[in-house]
C-alpha cells in the first residue's frame, strides 16, 4: 500500500489507514498551531456564559457541516453545570435520519482505551501481568513471541506489523466483503508480515497490538469481547448504548455515516479506496449498514458521546481500575523520538499539552464515523466530538474539512476546561 498523510494536522508515517488509528496524538498536533494564539488570548467574561460556549460551538459545528461533513455531534462537560450538547446535519442526510446527540456512533480507536481497562481489570486480578510475554497466552501465534510482552501490545512498542496495511482487509474496510473476521484471524494477517523493529526499540502505532490483546482477553477469560465489555464495563456502568457488534446490526437509533461515491471521491484517494459498498446518497454512498468486524478489539465497539463520557469519568477516577493500574495506564511513552516529552501514548489511552490544559484521550474512525474523546486526568470533565464521515482526513484528502474540525475541536477541548478559545480558533 502506497504512503498515506494523516489528517487532522497533517501526521506522517508509512501505509495503514487513519481508520481505527490514533493518528499519533492527531488532537494535539492539530491544536499545536493554535498555541501561540493561545498565549495571545485574554480570558472573557463571555466565555463563563454558558449560553455564549453553546453558541460558539453551535457555530463552529454548523462552520463544519457547510465544508461537506453530513453531520457532527459536539457534547462537552466541564464539571460545572449542564453539559453543552449539539447536533447538526447536512439537510440532504435528513431523508435518512434526524441526527441527536444520543445516537450511537462508530467508535473506532476509542476501543482500544476499553480493551485496555478490560486487560488491566485482569491484572488487578492477579489474572494476568503486564511483564507476561505474548507466547505465554498464545503459544506459537506470534513470532519472537517471548520478547513482546503484553504491555507492549497495549503501548504500542512491539514492532507488530499493522494488518490494516494488509491488501487482504480492504474489501471489509470497504464494506464489500462481509466475511467476519475474529482477533485470531485479525492478528495471523499482522503477524504473517515482518516486524518493523526490535520489541521495545520504539513506538509505532499498530491494530496488530490489539488484535493480539483481544485474543489474550478471550484465552484467559473464556469469554467473547462482547460478553466482556458487557458485563464488565457497559452494564456495571449503566452504559445502554454501549457494545461490542457481532454483526453490522446497531441496537438503538444511530447515526448514519457516509463517505464520497466513487465519482465525488477526492482526487488524492487512490483509485482502490474509491469504491464503498451502501446505498447511494446525494453523491455519497451510506455506509452505515456495513459491518465493523474487520476492527476488532482495535476498534469495533458502539457507543453514545453521553455513554462514553461516562465511560471517562468512570475510568479516570478510579471506578473500573485500582490506583495501581490507572497509573500504569497513564505511564507514556513518546509517539515520536524526537519530542520526549511532547505527545505520549500509554496502556490504550493518549495524552498531550493542549494551550488550555492537558488532555487524555483518544482518537479514531472507521468509514463513515470520525471520533475524538477527551478527558482531563481526573474524569470530571470530558469533550466528544463526532463527525459522520471519515474518508475527509486520509490522504490529505478534504482541507476544507480537515481545518474546520480542527477549529471546531480546539473549541470543543477549551470549552471543556472553562478557558476562553484561541483568536486562531474563532477565526475559524
């Protein structure tokens, strides 16, 4: 596969699509350019006026929808009062669905934060340990399987090939191939590639990561993911919108997502990325119908933008996760050598310095459905932004789009920490 450049704010590496990636801390990269606006910027008396914050977001979330996203939902809670929460849709899309904040979404790499807290519920357990290498949970189905250990799955530092590079999984990412792929067939397609480097020499962003943990969930528990998000994350929560699909069924209403047909693709898109199965739309193609199978434990599960919120809050205050495994999920490693101490990735969760405070979280998409969710370290505040069309940021496809969610988030993050937004950010 050809060398792609990943949007938000523009994150270059080798192949793989943006899909149930991270895109390496694509949150704060793309609010970086905003920093020294930021410092410029003068708190208002406005900006404490929750009704000006809903209006700046309403604005900034419809600025988005006018460059070509057929819909985005915003919620952010900043601990204080009511939560801020909007919803806006290209009319076209109408016909199909009156898009709410409620809807449920296509979470993509945000699913690797719930694996992630699913295998340290474990360790806490005394079930399983970070320092267990792979081949002590799957015999013979990684190669060098006794030097990568299981931390280094959940932190991206094992040198996996990442299957979604794989020619062989396009057609699924497509919606063209409806075969369902399990975390055992997911990880023998990362693994049958040579690795990138030695386990533990460096960070690179890998699905093959997570295939491979879902493969340990399941060994040690005996039990499906599915089962395993339900009962021990989603019902204990209280989480109803929240799942792991089996299938391309959705349980409650949803969002509908679309991507550019084949004719109305951008013309960066490479002519094998161009074609998605669904019904056509306004010169788009709803691939809400297809099945998000081929993401697996990387990046398959439902959920709500109030549903994950939740999730943060319950995750980041100690509710899913004894101290001790929340301090190792938020022990980092740098996603690029050369800035140690900038942007950090840790068990399944990111972090990164944003001008209005530090964030954890993560970011993801699959075709039709962009998600960015944000926390602070505590969990009591908490920004979701959700965009039902994905295609926009790979290959450096749509900058129309790719600047109008940046601004639209930058707000979103700032809103969520009670700090005025950036000059750069009302600019738009």
């Amino acid at each position: 596969m050809p060398q792609r450049v990943f949007s938000l704010d523009r994150v270059v590496r080798p192949g793989g699509l943006r899909m149930v990636t991270a895109s390496a801390l694509a949150v704060s990269l793309a609010v970086a350019a905003a920093s020294s606006a930021a410092a410029a910027a003068t708190p208002s008396a406005a900006w404490s006026d929750a009704k000006a914050q809903r209006a700046q977001l309403q604005q900034l979330a419809r600025e988005l929808v006018d460059a070509g996203a057929p819909g985005v939902i915003v919620r952010v809670d900043n601990g204080r009062g009511q939560p801020v929460e909007i919803a806006a849709q290209a009319p076209w899309t109408r016909q199909d669905h009156l898009l709410k904040v409620g809807d449920e979404f296509r979470m993509g790499s945000n699913t690797k934060t719930m694996v992630a807290t699913l295998l340290l519920q474990l360790v806490a357990e005394g079930r399983l340990a970070l320092t267990d290498p792979v081949e002590k949970w799957l015999p013979g189905r990684v190669p060098n399987g006794k030097a990568i250990t299981l931390r280094m799955l959940l932190n991206h530092t094992s040198g996996l090939f990442d299957y979604t590079q794989d020619a062989v999984i396009l057609p699924s990412i497509l919606g063209t191939d409806r075969r369902r792929w399990t975390s055992a067939k997911l990880l023998a397609l990362g693994v049958k590639h040579d690795p990138l480097f030695a386990p533990g020499a460096k960070w690179s962003y890998s699905n093959t990561n997570y295939a491979a943990i879902g493969a340990v969930l399941e060994q040690a528990t005996g039990a499906d993911l599915d089962d395993l998000v339900r009962d021990r994350i989603a019902r204990p929560l209280g989480l109803k919108h929240t799942y792991y699909p089996t299938d391309s069924t959705w349980r409650g209403p949803h969002a509908h997502g679309y991507e550019p047909d084949a004719a109305h693709m951008p013309p960066a898109v490479p002519a094998e990325f161009r074609h998605f199965a669904g019904t056509p739309r306004h010169d788009h193609v709803d691939v809400s119908g297809n099945d998000p199978g081929w993401g697996g434990a990387a990046g398959a599960v439902v959920s709500t933008a109030q549903d994950w919120s939740r999730f943060f809050t319950a995750l980041m205050s100690g509710k899913l996760l004894p101290a001790a495994q929340l301090a190792q999920m938020r022990t980092t490693v740098p996603v690029d050598s050369q800035q140690p101490d900038g942007p950090g990735y840790g068990l399944g969760i990111q972090t990164g310095a944003h001008p209005c405070g530090t964030f954890w979280g993560h970011e993801g998409g699959v075709p039709g459905y962009l998600t960015t969710n944000v926390t602070d370290r505590t969990g009591s505040r908490t920004a979701t932004v959700l965009i039902s069309t994905e295609f926009w940021a790979e290959f450096g496809a749509n900058p129309k789009i790719a600047k109008a969610a940046q601004t639209l988030k930058t707000a979103a993050i700032c809103t969520m920490f009670g700090k005025p937004v950036p000059t750069a950010a009302h600019a738009g």
